[in-house]
C-alpha cells in the first residue's frame, strides 16, 4: 500500500509568514553562542501571543511588518544578547 501525501496549498500571506519565520531562525545563528537560546526563546514568544483569526488579513500584515522593523533592530551586530 503506497503511502498517498497530499501537498498544503498556502496563501501568499502565508509563505511571507513562514519565510520570515525562517529569516528570524537565520539572523539568530548570527548570534553569540551562548545567546541564541534567548533569542529562539523570543521569537517563539512573539509568534505565540498574538491570537489573531487568520482572515484578519489587516492585522496579520501591520504584525508582519511589525516584525520585520524588530528584526532589522535584533540583526544589528550591536545586540548581542537579549532579555525577556
């Protein structure tokens, strides 16, 4: 019996979220060893504490771009360590 997978179509919304998510992940290796468990730590969070419906397409774009602005901040070479 073959194994039958079907492939999750996602909305365009939805892979800008899952990219970013992803970009978040790469900026954190960038970071101090001993720091990215933090960082990691924070991004879930953030992710997490918003209970957003997701046919709230303005709400999920304003948060999106949210974070992006955070992200820009948290990239620089500057912050080497967070607190949450």
């Amino acid at each position: 019996m073959a194994l039958v997978t079907t492939k999750i179509r996602h909305s365009g919304l939805q892979i800008e979220i899952i990219n970013f998510y992803r970009k978040c992940f790469r900026a954190i290796r960038k970071k101090p060893l001993e720091t990215r468990n933090r960082f990691q730590n924070f991004v879930r969070t953030q992710f997490r504490q918003h209970n957003v419906l997701p046919k709230d397409h303005s709400a999920i774009e304003y948060l999106l771009r949210k974070g992006k602005r955070q992200l820009e901040v948290y990239e620089s070479d500057n912050i080497k360590d967070i607190h949450i």
